[in-house]
C-alpha cells in the first residue's frame, strides 16, 4: 500500500483559519487539525464566535494515530480560549510495558490565572469527548473542579 495525502482547508467558514491533513500508511493513519480564529484587523469585521463545547476557542491542534487494525493508539489535543488567557492541553497514549500494559495514560494540563495544574490517570480506551472546564490543582495534591475560590466566598 502506497502512502496516500488528504488534505482539507475553510471547513469552519471564512472566519476561522483550518487545516486538515490525512495521512495513510500500511501502519495505519494520521490526522492532523489546525484551527485559528482570525483577527479583526485581518478580515475588516468582528469574527463569529468559534465555539467548542462549552467553550469559544481562540485555536485548537489536534492529532490523533490510529494502527492497522483502526484502533486509536495516540491522541494529543490543545486548546487556546479566552482571548488566549487560557490553554489546556490532553496527551493519550497506550502503555507498552510494565504493569499497566495496555492501558491508556492520560495526562490533562491546563493553565489559568498563571496557574498550572495536571491530572495523570490510566484509563481503559482513548478518551474522545470536547476538553471541559479544568480546576485548580492545590499543594496538597487534591484536586477542585470548578471555579477557582477566592477568599470572599462564603
């Protein structure tokens, strides 16, 4: 089987910059997204809304590889939102060896209000949901989903 190239561009509309490539192997397949909302100095007008979920995105990357049987191996997501105040970030990959073979790490990293805060699990298959609301990690390791308190909440 020869490598086969796919690639796709404007699938989002005139506002939001994309880019889809498909890459096909005798190994498997490759996906690739590229998305980035344009300015309004760049288009002349306000851009539409480039929602996500629960979200309305700045940019997203995406890439995903799947073997040959079509079972999803790797998966590595990013998203930009809040005017590019916020990002969060979630790598998927399956274990190879040791005790958790077979399994999918997971590990979620986000950042806000200058925090950092990341959440490693192993889970039984890849996750595909849209990337939610995060939390904030605290010093002692537990860890609070939701909005962040302050010290005038009651």
């Amino acid at each position: 089987m020869a490598k086969k190239r796919k690639v796709t561009k404007g699938y989002l509309g005139s506002d939001i910059k994309a880019k889809r490539v498909e890459r096909t192997t005798k190994r498997g397949s490759t996906i690739k997204e590229s998305e980035n909302q344009y300015n309004a100095g760049y288009l002349g007008h306000t851009p539409e809304d480039f929602k996500y979920g629960d979200k309305k995105l700045w940019g997203r990357k995406f890439k995903s590889k799947k073997n040959k049987e079509g079972e999803e191996i790797k998966r590595k997501e990013k998203i930009t939102f809040d005017d590019g105040k916020q990002m969060k970030k979630r790598k998927q990959r399956k274990i190879k060896f040791g005790k958790n073979k077979g399994k999918i790490l997971s590990k979620t990293v986000s950042w806000k209000d200058g925090k950092r805060s990341v959440k490693k699990e192993y889970i039984d298959k890849i996750n595909t949901d849209k990337l939610k609301k995060g939390g904030v990690k605290y010093r002692d390791g537990g860890f609070l989903e939701g909005p962040i308190p302050t010290l005038f909440d009651d």
